[in-house]
C-alpha cells in the first residue's frame, strides 16, 4: 500500500520521495518556508478539526515513531541548489528543534483531519507508522512551465503534467486516530527558503506508562547527590526541584515558581532556589506510573515547549532540556556509569 506522497517538480524527480495554544476545535493555518514583511509564509497548509497546537523538540529517536524505520529519517526530500546538497527529513527535523523552538504539533480530539495545501509545492508528504490508517488524498497539479511563464492562465490538473508542482487545493483527509509527520516545500522560486514541518495527532489523549528508576551514580561538582531519577523512552527525567536544588547557590541557580491560575511552572534563572522541604527525598527503587504534564512552562516570562511527565504529583523533566536550558554541563561517564553535572561548566550537545 502507498503509504507516503511526495510531490518534487521533474528537476528532482530522482529524489523519491509545544508554546501550547488552545482552542474549540476549529480550522488553524500552519506557515512555513520563506516569509517576510508581506508574507507570513511562502508554505500555507490549512487544518481542520484542530483542537490545540504544541511546539515540540522531538529528538530522532521520538521522531521514528511516525516511521515504520528509522532509516525513512535519513530519506531525501528536495535538493536544496544554494547549498548543493540533498536534504533529508533529518535535516529539516533538526533545523525545527533548534531555530524555531520546536516541530509544531496539532492536536485534533477525534478525526476526521482535512490538511489542504493553500500555496503550491515541490514537496507534499506524510508519514505514519504502520498499515491500518484510512486516509484519502486528492492530489491536483500545475504544469511547471505555467506555473513560472503564464501564472495568471495557470490550469489546474488531476493527471500529473511532464513537469508539475502540487497544486494549492490538494488535500489528505485522515479518518482514523494515530500520528501523522508532515514535510511540505514550497514551490522553490524563493532562494534559500527551508522546508516545513508539523505532525497531526488524533485522538492522542494523555497515557499512563511504566517507568523505571535510573540506576546511574550522580555527581554535581564533584560531589555524589542521590536522585529520584527514571529512565523515560532511553532518556533520563529528573524531578525539577531536585535539580534546583542540587544546583542551588552556584553561578547556574534558578527559582521555581508555580502559578495556579495559569497552571503554569515558572522557571528564573541566575536567582537562589526556596525549598520546598520535599527536595532530593531518597526513592524506593521500584516502577512507577508516569503521566505526561499539562502544565504549561515559562522561562524568565517566555512560554516554551518541554516534555515532562507528573510522578507521584512531581514533574519530572529530561535532565538534557533542564541543563540546556540553564547552559549547565552535563556528560556521561560509560565506564564509571556516572553522570556528571558540572555548573563551572557550559552545556556542549
């Protein structure tokens, strides 16, 4: 069965192809590619049935999980003519994560989800892990030798021209719940104009899991500190007031304050820690059940977007994000099986 759809003018022909916002489920507009003072976005997608949106770091092993392989991660897209190189799925997930906070999430409570291109593209693609999922795409097509020589007389075609681009108007409609990663590229007359990303998520309420503790030995400058630590999806989760703690009164503290009304976690930076009396408590070893968090999280009165998880009523956050977020070293001893947080030190990914 065609699972994926990737639209590339012939030039390409060979490459086969969360900031939490709220609201009723309704139509919202995801914006992409080049954008300046008169354009929000030479990519515009159109999604309906859409209930929030969440701005989310996903790192690659997160994203496999909208792939039946991790490889489909390394698959190029387009090729990018400034830089004269491929680009990959890979490349376009990493520069979401580190230049625009996050790979833009779109939360639906039920299907079905309409996504619908309002501009024209070289590159119209979604992915999902497994076999079942219904879905109806309807794709429609411009001749590329119109689209550049004749816009205004441009037609529109349900059977692909020799040299074609994805027409705006052309849509996939997803019947069923599950995960869906998006990579859509403009129509390539702009230079140096990066490619979208967003992902679609459908019924996708919050899980319980099992979690177990961290078994790794600890050091903060130097000294052994004992964590009620566990091991998430391969990654390390900490309780954030912990890691306040144990870092408290050096050049990388932070403060923590939480606002009820906005059920929202404030993070202050360079400012001493107040205890809360609950800090650096020894844990009992065993699994426990892990909820993702709802809270929304501020740093120094910035909202940002943080996987986290409440256990046992703690947030836990991934020990990476925290020390990224403060610029506090953190490596990994393999053969000591220690980590090693250091405050004199500057975060290094």
């Amino acid at each position: 069965m065609t699972k994926r759809f990737t639209a590339i003018v012939t030039a390409l022909a060979l490459i086969l192809a969360l900031t939490v916002t709220a609201f009723a489920a309704t139509t919202e507009t995801f914006y992409g590619g080049y954008s300046d003072w008169f354009s929000k976005g030479s990519i515009v997608v159109e999604l309906t049935n859409v209930s929030s949106r969440k701005d989310v770091v996903l790192s690659e092993k997160e994203a496999e999980e909208y792939f039946d392989t991790a490889n489909e991660l390394e698959m190029a897209v387009y090729f990018d003519y400034d830089e004269g190189e491929l680009i990959t799925i890979k490349d376009i997930l990493n520069y979401y994560n580190y230049y625009k906070g996050g790979v833009p999430i779109y939360y639906a409570d039920s299907a079905p989800v309409t996504v619908t291109a309002k501009t024209a593209m070289r590159t119209f693609f979604f992915s999902y892990k497994g076999n079942t999922v219904k879905y109806n795409y309807e794709p429609k097509y411009y001749s590329y030798d119109e689209y550049v020589e004749d816009f205004e007389n441009k037609k529109v075609y349900t059977e692909r021209p020799d040299y074609w681009l994805i027409a705006d108007s052309t849509t996939a409609t997803l019947y069923e719940p599950g995960k869906y990663l998006f990579v859509i590229a403009d129509d390539g007359l702009v230079s140096s104009s990066p490619a979208g990303m967003f992902c679609v998520h459908i019924a996708d309420t919050a899980k319980e899991i099992s979690v177990a503790p961290t078994t790794s030995r600890i050091l903060v400058n130097g000294k052994a500190v004992e964590f009620e630590a566990y091991n998430i999806n391969g990654y390390n989760y900490f309780k954030l007031r912990d890691l306040a703690m144990a870092v408290n009164n050096t050049e990388k503290n932070f403060e923590i304050a939480w606002d009820a009304e906005k059920n929202a976690i404030n993070l202050i930076s360079n400012k001493p820690y107040t205890p809360a009396g609950t800090e650096l408590a020894k844990g009992d070893g065993k699994a426990k059940i892990a909820v993702p968090t709802t809270s929304k999280i501020y740093k120094d009165g910035e909202e940002i977007s943080l996987v986290s998880y409440n256990i046992n009523g703690y947030n836990y956050f991934k020990l990476r994000d925290i020390t990224r977020l403060f610029d506090i070293g953190v490596s990994w001893d393999g053969v000591a099986n220690t980590i090693v947080i250091d405050t004199s030190a500057s975060y290094v990914e």
